[in-house]
C-alpha cells in the first residue's frame, strides 16, 4: 500500500466525521471547529493530487480567512446562542437525509457507470506540473484566464464594499435604540 | 499516486450530501452558511480530482477561481446575516417568513 | 333601368330615418314627411309601370343589381331588384294603398305623443315591403320578410302601455317565427339543391328540372309555412285577431293589404316549385281557413276582430286559387281586396274615432249611417263588394275562383267555396248592419271623421267600387298582364256552364245577406236571446273554434316547461355550473397550492433537492 492510499484512507473517515459532526453540535462555534478539521483535510488531499499551491491557498484563505470571519460574525451574533433540538417541519428531517443519501447513491452509481471506482490516475502528472506547480499554474491562470482574474479581483472590491453598505448603521438619525426597537416590533408583528 | 481517482469522487459526493443536510436541517443562518462553504469544498475536490485524472490544469484554475468567489461571497453573506440580525434579534431563518403565502 | 326606380323603397326608408330621430321636432309636419315618401313612391312605381307596358310582352322584365353582397364560394347573393308584372302589381298596391294610409293616419292618430314615431314605423314598413317584393332572389326577400314582421310587431305594440297590446305584438312575432323557420329550412334546402337562391336560377325551367320531384315538394311547402304563418292562414292564425290591438291605419295597411298578401305573393312568385301534391297542400290549407275565418267571423263582437277573421278568410280564397294553379286570379283578388278590406279597417277607424275614442264593441254601436253618412255610405260599398255581388269588384274576383274551382272537377271543394261564400257575405252583412243600421244602442256623441280620413277612404271606395273592370270577368287587363310571371290561366275543362256557376254565387251570396239582414238588421229577430238560446255555439265561434285556447294551454306551457328546464336545469345548473365549478376549482386548486409558499427557505431548499435527485435519476437511467 502506497503513502497516498494511507493518507486517503485516514483522511477520509476523518473529513467524513467532522462534516458530520459539524452539522451534530448545538454550538456555532463547535460547528466552525469541526469545519476547520475538514478543510484541513481537505487541503491535504489537494496536495496528494498534486496541487501544492491549492493546499496552501485552502488553509490560508479558507480555513484562514473565511472560517475566522465565520468565528467573527458567531461572536457578534450572540456566541451562547444554541439552536433548539425540535424540528418544527414536519418530516424535514426525514426526507432531507433520505434524498441526500439518494444524492450520494446517484452520484457514486454515476462514478461508477462512467470512470469506474478502480481506474487509477494516469502518470505523468508531474509533467504538468513543470516548474513547480505555481509557476504552471500562473502561465495557465495569467495566459488563458487573465480576464476572469481581473473581473474576480473586481468582484473582491465589490464584496467588500457590499458587506460595508450591509451593515452601516445609521447614526445621523437621533434615535438609534427606539427605532429599532419599534422596527423590530413591527416586523414582529407581520412576521407572526 | 495509486488511489483510484473514484474514491476521491465519491467522497466529494458524499461531503456534498453531508452539507446538503446541514443546509436543511439547521436551523442557524450561520450553520446554514457554513454547510453551503462543505459543498463549495466538497466540489473543489472533485474538480481538482478531475484535473489529475485529465492532466489538464484548469479543473485547478477552476477550483482556484471557486475559493476566491465563495471568499467573496461569504463577506457578502455574513453582512446581510449581520443585518438581519440587527431587526430581528434571532439568526433562525424560520422566522424569515414574510412570503408566506 | 333608370336609377330612379332605387329610389321606390329608399324614398320611406329615408322618410323613416329622419322621422326615428328628428320625428318629435317635426311635429305634424312628420306626418307629411311620411306620406309624401310613399307618395313619391307610388309616383315613380306608376312611371315605372308605364315603362314597363311599352316593353314586349315576352320581354316584361326589368332587373338591376347595386352590388354583390355575399360571395362564399360559389355561392352568390347580390343586391338585385326585379321588375316584372307581378312586382309591378304588388309595388302600385303597396305604394297606392300605402299612400292613402298615411294621409289617413295623419287625422287618425293627431294628438298621440309619440305621433313621429308612428310614421317612422310605417314608413320603416314600406320600405322592407317594398324590398319583400322588388327582390331578385331569396335572400332579399327574406331580408324583406323579416323586416315586415319587425315592423308589424313594433306597430302591434305601439300602444306598449296596454298590456294587451305588448301580448299581442310578441304573439305575432312569435308565431310567424315558426313559419319563417320552417321557411328558412326551405331556403336553406334550395341552397343544396339548386346552389343558389336568384330567382333567375331557381325559377326557371332549367334549374327545377334537375330536382327531384320529392325534395321540390318538400321545399314548396316549407316556403308554404312562412307564407302560413305570415299570412295568417291555419293554423299559425291565430295572431291575426290579437294584433288589432295596434292602431287601425295598422291593421289596414299591414294585416290587410300588404303584409299578409306577402304569402300570396311568395306563393305565386314560386308557383314554379310547387308540385301538384304541394299544390294540393296549399289549397286544402287556403279552404279550411277560408270556410274557417267566416265562422269564426260570425260569433265576433268587436269589429276590428271581425274583419281580422274576414282578412284570414279572404286570403284563405287567394290560397284557394294559387292552390288550383289559377295565381293570377289569386292576385287579382290580392289587389281588389286591399281596396275594399283597408276600406272597411278604416271606416271601422273612422267609427272609433266618431264614437270618441277606442270603442269596438258592435253590441253598443248601431244606426251610424244617419249619424256618420259619409263612413257608413263607403263601408257599404267594402261590404257589398266583399260579399261578391254585382257590380262591385269583389265579385269580378272572387267568384272567377270558385267557378274555376267548379271547372276543375273537385265538387267537394267547389262546394265548401260555396259554403264558405254564404259565410262570407252573412259575416260582413252581420257587421254592416250592426254598426250602421237600427238604432244606436250606445251612449256616446257620435260625429263624422275629418275629411282628412274620409278622402282616402273615397279614393279607396272608388277602386273598391269600379276595380272589376279590371279584372277576368270584363276585360282580363289583370290576368293578362300577370301572364309572363303567373303562366297563362288554363281554362277549366269540366264543370257546370259558366252562366250557371255565376247564378249560383250570386243567389248563394244574397242568400247571406238576406240571412244577416233578418237576423241582425230588421229588428224582427232578438239576436241578443237567440245568441243565449245557441251559447255553446256562439262562444266556440266566438273563441275560433278554440285553436287558441288550445295553443294557450296545451303547447304553450308545454313549450315553457321545457324553455324552463334548459334555462334553470341545463344552462344555470349545467353550464353555468360548469363554469363557475371551474371557477371554484380554480380558487380550491389555489388554496391548496398556497400551502407550498410557505415562506421558511429550508422547505424550498428540500423542493431543490428533490429536483436534484429527481434529475440525477433521470441522467443515469438514460445512460
């Protein structure tokens, strides 16, 4: 047995567990733990398939950037916060997790019928790899997707400047408290 | 390598259904929020899974391109959470149901 | 053809048109307008007449089309006008008599508030009769037809506030809808056989001989059925004695001279079509109404009634001939009845209008001829000509009829035309001597009518009075001139001598009139007792031997049972339930299907994901 097939094996179960457990916990801030185990996992099959550069963007953006801002906005929210364990619809439970199972059966039986579970990755990889793994991929990135990098790089401007508009608050007007209050009162109201 | 490229595949499908659930079952915005990141990731693996079978570098363009907008994304995302937690005091989405019909 | 002759019925219909909406503003001067119209009218139809006699004899015939109105596929109906002996006849009658009526109007409805529309609806019934008898083909007579009985029912019913009147004007309508259904059944089956509707197609020798002999008949008598109902004939007559609920000038013009001679005319005009056993079917029909009307004449108190009964049995004698093959006797009786029958309507008018108002009970008339000479004077004239005797025209036009009867070896039917003839002359001589003989058993002023109404009714006198001269028994001039539309008149082969048969219907008509005289006039016979002693038959005369009763109380609540049940069960139950079922589901469907808006993403979400999986399955199995 190879070094991979080790590594995939061991990883696997523990991606699969922490995805699991993730959802399991009452905590949102247990979730966004569990979450971060399996983007570590993740990041690491990346680098077995042969993605260096991808194993470390995915710690440092993902689980970096992403999970901390999650962790962030948990804090700001209420961290105590725990989710009530009754379902109020009726057999959400029941049909999510059966149709997911049929996702997951769907999408094996589809593996299987067209690459086959035991095909091999084809050598030569490495060959694509030339230079490093970074340096291929910036000729691929900067050469054939140059513009979609420009209009992503746009997209992150934008990002930022939406979630500044999203959760401006409104100082001028002089009564912060009531307003939200009353606000708050009456979407209450038409909410019940 | 040795591992059959399947295996990688299956268990993207099988990450993606796991958060699938979440995005049903909870009933937490931000849980919610984080089970569509297990999805996003989830699909990043096969696509990257794809391009080792395929020799060809743009299932990792692709993947790439994919963290950088759900990066994006979840800014945008958590902003509007914020925001509506600000007039509703609660991040149960259940409660968001003024299109009742 | 000069283009004058369009102007015969756009004259009245132009007359009608300003009197519709300017008739208030016009005042009395609307009545001039609408007699002026036909005067005209009549004017050019008499230059027209004279053009026409200076044409051959083979080649009397006038057409002009003003444009093609329906083209569907070979199918073609145009806006065309025939001008023949026999149009030629109906237009001067329609327009002459019609002339006279409107200047008779004038006097007779002063006063009435709606006095311009009056003349804008007879005006308006000019010009559709006009177009009843200029049309070239089938359409444009039906176009007429319908428009006549339009006409009739707005007049029938212009005293709307009277409750009978409104009953009676919707009676009319009705009834004669039954026979110009049955007619446009008939036209519709000619379209089949004969691919078009022109009398220039139809009518010929040609165009019948390629029909078979039983759809010819079968088509005969469906027109026969309009001209039954139209002309009041059994038994859709039972309209006739209700519409004299409309004001007298009506009931002379319309159900008198000209509407109900409509039939006759259609009849004579189609003789081409009619098989003998079709034939046979319009003169049993003519008979039994002409014996019909007479009695049931003899049992009525009101007057107007009385000559409503008297009209259905004279053109009952018209069908009579037309029946035997004798169309141009036929018309010519048409043409002398409307002067003595539109006489006596109006000196029954002019009786109303001298007794103060609207009064038609005979019972409390009586000894007006010293009281209204002048009216009592004409009516005798109408009277002695209806009754057939010399020298009035009645006789030079009903009495060829029945001798011809006599010629064509059906004793039978000679016979009831006898009989029928005794009836006719004791009705009229009934009415005669009720109104105008003994004494006045009334309460009331009688006065004399203003010259205006007794000038028209001179004139008519006068064709009632000298019209034999133009007919058979002189000169021929009326059935000569028919010839080329009506065929020659076949002179009868077997039968008694002529000079015989006219002894006989002479001495047969004294014999009412004497009969009616002993009864009614002479004073001698207590007619009010002798009606008690014979109730029964008084009240079955009197009723019309119960036709409409019958009508009234079998078939029209059986017809009502069944409008009930299509109107409440089939069309509120059924279709209307249908649609507003589908309404109800509609809102059901909705309510039902709110449900899945249930506002909370995470059931939306699930609905995605059964789509995914359903999707998932799908590509798979496909492959």
């Amino acid at each position: 047995m190879s070094a991979d097939q080790i590594v995939f094996w061991i990883l696997a179960p523990i991606s699969v567990a922490s995805a699991v457990l993730m959802l399991l916990q009452r905590n949102a801030v247990h979730s966004a733990l569990f979450l971060i185990v399996n983007f570590f996992c993740l990041s690491v099959f990346f680098l077995v398939l042969g993605s260096p550069f991808l194993f470390v963007v995915q710690i440092v953006v993902y689980a970096g950037a992403i999970m901390v801002l999650f962790l962030f906005v948990i804090m700001l929210l209420g961290v105590d916060q725990r989710e009530s364990l009754i379902e109020r619809l009726k057999g959400q439970r029941f049909f999510a997790i059966v149709l997911a199972l049929a996702v997951a059966a769907e999408i094996t039986t589809a593996v299987r019928l067209a690459a086959g579970l035991a095909k091999a990755p084809p050598a030569g990889f490495d060959a694509v790899n030339e230079g490093g793994n970074v340096r291929a991929l910036a000729e691929v990135l900067f050469k054939d997707y140059f513009l979609p990098f420009e209009v992503t790089s746009i997209l992150l401007i934008i990002a930022a400047i939406a979630a500044m508009v999203l959760t401006k608050r409104r100082f001028s007007a002089p009564e912060p408290e009531g307003a939200d209050a009353s606000v708050a009162g009456e979407t209450e109201e038409t909410a019940a | 390598m040795t591992t059959p490229i399947g295996y990688y595949l299956v268990l993207s499908g099988i990450l993606f259904s796991i958060g699938t659930v979440g995005v049903l079952v909870r009933r937490n915005a931000l849980v919610i929020f984080m089970s569509i990141e297990l999805q996003l990731n989830a699909v990043n693996l096969s696509l990257i899974a794809f391009s080792r079978q395929l020799g060809d570098l743009q299932g990792q363009v692709l993947a790439f391109f994919s963290m950088v907008v759900a990066a994006a994304e979840v800014v945008v995302g958590l902003a509007i959470i914020v925001a509506i937690f600000r007039r509703r005091r609660t991040a149960n989405v259940d409660e968001s149901n003024l299109l009742k019909g | 053809m000069p283009a004058t002759i369009w102007l015969i019925p756009l004259l009245p219909l132009a007359g009608a048109l300003v009197n519709l909406f300017f008739g208030k503003r016009l005042g009395r001067y609307a009545g001039w307008l609408a007699s002026a119209t036909v005067g005209l009218a009549f004017a050019i139809s008499l230059g027209a007449f004279f053009a026409l006699i200076r044409l051959p004899e083979e080649g009397r015939e006038l057409t002009a089309t003003a444009y093609e109105w329906i083209t569907s596929g070979s199918f073609h109906v145009a806006i065309e006008i025939l001008i023949d002996p026999l149009s030629m006849t109906m237009l001067l009658v329609v327009t002459g008599v019609g002339f006279l009526i409107h200047v008779y109007s004038n006097g007779y409805m002063k006063g009435d508030p709606r006095f311009g529309r009056f003349f804008a609806y007879m005006n308006l019934f000019v010009f559709f009769m006009l177009v009843l008898v200029m049309a070239d083909n089938y359409v444009l007579m039906y176009v007429g037809w319908e428009g006549v009985g339009l006409c009739s029912y707005l007049l029938i019913g212009f005293w709307f506030e009277k409750k009978a009147a409104s009953h009676a004007a919707k009676k009319a309508f009705i009834v004669t809808r039954i026979g110009d259904t049955l007619m446009l059944i008939g036209l519709a089956l000619m379209v089949f056989q004969f691919g078009s509707l022109a009398f220039g197609d139809v009518l010929t020798v040609a165009g019948v001989s390629g029909v078979s002999e039983g759809t010819m008949t079968v088509i005969a008598v469906l027109l026969f059925c309009g001209a039954i109902g139209k002309s009041a004939q059994l038994p859709l007559h039972v309209w006739l004695p209700d519409a004299m609920e409309g004001p007298t000038p009506v009931s002379a013009l319309i159900h008198a001279a000209t509407m109900v001679t409509a039939g006759v005319y259609l009849v004579v005009r189609s003789h081409a079509l009619f098989s003998p056993t079709a034939m046979t079917v319009v003169a049993v029909i003519g008979l039994a109404s002409a014996l019909y009307g007479a009695l049931a004449s003899v049992g009525q108190d009101d007057i107007k009634r009385a000559l409503a009964y008297s009209t259905m049995s004279q053109l009952g004698y018209m069908f009579f001939a037309a029946g035997l093959g004798a169309y141009s006797l036929a018309i010519a009786l048409l043409v002398v009845h409307a002067f003595y029958k539109s006489l006596m309507f109006l000196g029954s008018g002019s009786v109303m209008h001298g007794l103060g108002g609207h009064e038609t009970d005979m019972r409390v008339m009586g000894g007006l001829r010293k009281l209204m000479p002048a009216t009592g004077g004409m009516f005798v004239i109408g009277a002695w000509a209806l009754s057939g005797l010399p020298p009035m025209s009645g006789f030079f036009a009903k009495d060829p009829i029945i001798s011809y009867a006599n010629g064509t070896g059906h004793v039978l039917m000679w016979i009831l035309a006898i009989a029928a003839a005794f009836f006719s002359a004791l009705y009229i001589s009934r009415i005669l001597f009720l109104t105008f003989f003994g004494a006045y058993r009334g309460d009331k002023h009688p006065h004399e009518s203003p010259k205006v109404m007794l000038i028209p009714m001179g004139v008519l006198a006068v064709g009632a009075a000298f019209g034999g001269l133009l007919t058979l028994s002189i000169n021929g001039a009326i059935e000569h001139f028919l010839e080329p539309a009506t065929g020659a008149l076949h002179e009868a082969g077997e039968g008694l001598p002529e000079p015989l048969l006219i002894a006989i219907s002479i001495v047969v008509a004294l014999a009412g009139v004497a009969t009616a005289w002993l009864i009614w006039g002479s004073g001698r016979v207590d007619w009010v007792a002798l009606r008690e002693r014979n109730l029964p038959t008084h009240e079955m005369l009197a009723h019309g031997f119960y036709v409409d009763d019958a009508y009234a109380n079998l078939l029209v609540p059986t017809l009502l049972a069944g409008s009930r049940f299509l109107s409440s069960g089939i069309d509120s139950g059924l279709v209307d339930g249908a649609v507003n079922g589908l309404g109800r589901l509609t809102e059901r469907t909705g309510g039902l299907m709110r449900h899945l808006q249930t506002g909370i993403v995470r059931t939306y979400a699930l609905a995605i994901l059964v789509g995914v999986a359903a999707l998932l399955l799908i590509l798979e199995v496909m492959r």
